[in-house]
C-alpha cells in the first residue's frame, strides 16, 4: 500500500529544489514507487531514486539531494519516517541529556512546531557544535541523515552537517502528565546493551549503525500503557534513572541477578510481574500522538468497582 508521508517527502523535496509537480508528474511519481517498493526497494532509497530522476528531468544539479556538496531540503520533523535520508531541520533544543558514552559529544531532543525528535552529535564531530548551543535555543541543522531502529526515529550529525543560529522555532514539545494501567511489557525491556558509539539499544547484539558492538549494559521499560477515559494506546518508553526509581533496582544489581540466573531475561520478567496490570501516573513528552519518553512514572491506588464490592462484603460480615 502506497505511504502518503512518503509520497509526501518526495515532493517536498523537489519543491525545496525550485521543480514544481504538475497532478500528472504526480500520479507518475505514485506509479513509480509503488513500482520500486513492489521490487523490494527499500522506501528511503525508492524516494531517493525518484528524486533524483526528477531533478535531473528539471536540468536540477542532483548534487543539491544527499548531502554529496549541496544542502539537504528542510522538513518538518513529523516528515522524518524513513532511514537513511539526508535532510535539513528548524527546530529548537528541548532538552540535552547526560553524555552516557565518550564517543557522543551532544544528544537530546529538538523540537518544532511539528513535534521532537532525538538528534546525536558524535564526539568525532564536535567541532560541528556552536559554542552558545544549549536548551532554549533555536538552530538550523543543515545535512543531517535519519535514522530508524527498533521503531524509533531519530536524527544523526556527521562531517558534512552545519548548526548556525536561527529566528526562534517555536516548539512543540507536549509534555503530557496522564494516568491508567499497564497492560503488557514489550521487548526490549530489562536488562540491556547500548552501543558505544551511538547510543541505541542493540538487538542480539547488533547495532543498526555500527554492527556488532561491545555494548554497555543499561536499564529500560517499553510498556503498553491505557490511558483511563481514553479509546487508545500509548507505548512508554522509560529510561533508566526513572527506570530505577520505580523498580529499586540499579544497572549493577540488574547485573549481579542476571549473572546469577545466566540469564538477562529474568529482569524483564520481574519488570513484568511488577508493573503490569497496575495503575500509574506518568509524565513526559510526547514523540508522537502514540509514544511518550517518561520523565516521571509512579504508582497511584485506584479502587477499582471490584475491589469496592469486596470491601463493602467484608465490611458487612
């Protein structure tokens, strides 16, 4: 099935350009994606051999798409979906984060009015970092490439990237405090390695980015969380610190229980036995209408009609 967003990035881009679709160019475009992808064509690259045929029906120098000397399109950060993608930002820094690795000189959150996005800088390109960059300002970030792992997107400085001072953006950073229960743990939790360079959590071992890694242990919950009063689901993404603060448990002795039992997954099991089906007031900011990275988490008592209708039994006894 045809991606309307990705559809979508393709004309913004030539529109960056100067090249204006007609609807005809239009439904071409459709066609011939729908083609790339029927070939097993991976979406970022369908959009980037698409692009660049159009460019050059347009006389348009395609050095302008990919980051090889010219400047990448601008784009809202809602319009970062696919991996791989050379691109351009307006946005303002929401929050900077603990430095967790020697090889990440900055990471943390940009925003627009769009929504966030988590954006890296490796120490290896440090020098790319203006010397006022810090939370509340706002930064055009020229040639960054996406970057999608474990269903999260994110955004990457390199070599050819450049971050000059721009007109204020405003932010839509929606910080959100909401309550419900937990309704199930989902993989990727407990006990787990991040890359050295990067960051991201790996899978069996493997980082998207660097391949196979020596990771660094760290802790994490992705939960299934339900909102009450609302028809809907939203996937928490816990880090460690408030990890550790609701479970009482610390990466070292995550670590000394997994090596006792040989085995990492017994802290994910425990994580579950712990949290699920149980209520919860949760804050932090929303990456999307369905995602939240938890600041804050903490039990809250709910009395729920069956736990009501048992007191009332035992009071009458």
């Amino acid at each position: 099935m045809i991606q309307k967003s990705e559809i979508e990035n393709v004309l913004n881009r030539l529109s960056t350009a100067g090249v204006q679709v007609d609807e005809k160019e239009k439904q071409e475009i459709e066609q011939k994606f729908i083609q790339l992808v029927g070939y097993r064509v991976q979406p970022a690259e369908a959009i980037r051999t698409i692009t660049l045929e159009i460019l050059k029906k347009h006389g348009i120098d395609t050095k302008y798409w990919g980051g090889s000397g010219g400047k990448a399109p601008v784009v809202k950060i809602n319009q970062v979906k696919v991996d791989n993608e050379w691109l351009s930002i307006k946005a303002k820094i929401v929050q900077i984060w603990e430095n967790r690795s020697d090889k990440v000189a900055r990471t943390g959150l940009i925003g627009d009015e769009t929504g966030v996005i988590k954006f890296t800088v490796f120490t290896k390109n440090k020098d790319i970092i203006p010397e006022d960059f810090s939370e509340g300002n706002s930064y055009l970030f020229e040639n960054l490439v996406s970057s999608v792992w474990n269903a999260q997107v994110n955004v990457n400085a390199n070599k050819k990237t450049t971050i000059t001072p721009c007109d204020e953006v405003d932010a839509r950073r929606r910080t959100e405090t909401i309550t419900g229960v937990i309704t199930a743990i989902s993989s990727g939790s407990g006990l787990i390695k991040r890359c050295p360079e990067c960051n991201r959590a790996l899978v069996k071992a493997q980082c998207g980015e660097h391949g196979k890694v020596d990771g660094i242990y760290d802790l994490r919950i992705k939960a299934v969380f339900s909102p009450f009063g609302k028809n809907e689901l939203i996937e928490l993404i816990v880090g460690t610190e408030p990890t550790t603060e609701l479970t009482k448990l610390s990466v070292v002795a995550a670590k000394e229980i997994a090596t006792e039992s040989m085995d990492a997954a017994v802290i994910e099991d425990r994580f579950r036995k712990e949290i699920v089906g149980r209520y919860f007031e949760v804050t932090g900011s929303m990456l999307s209408d369905s995602s939240m990275l938890v600041e804050s988490i903490k039990p809250i008592n709910i009395c729920t009609q069956e736990a009501l209708a048992e007191a009332l039994k035992e009071g009458g006894n």
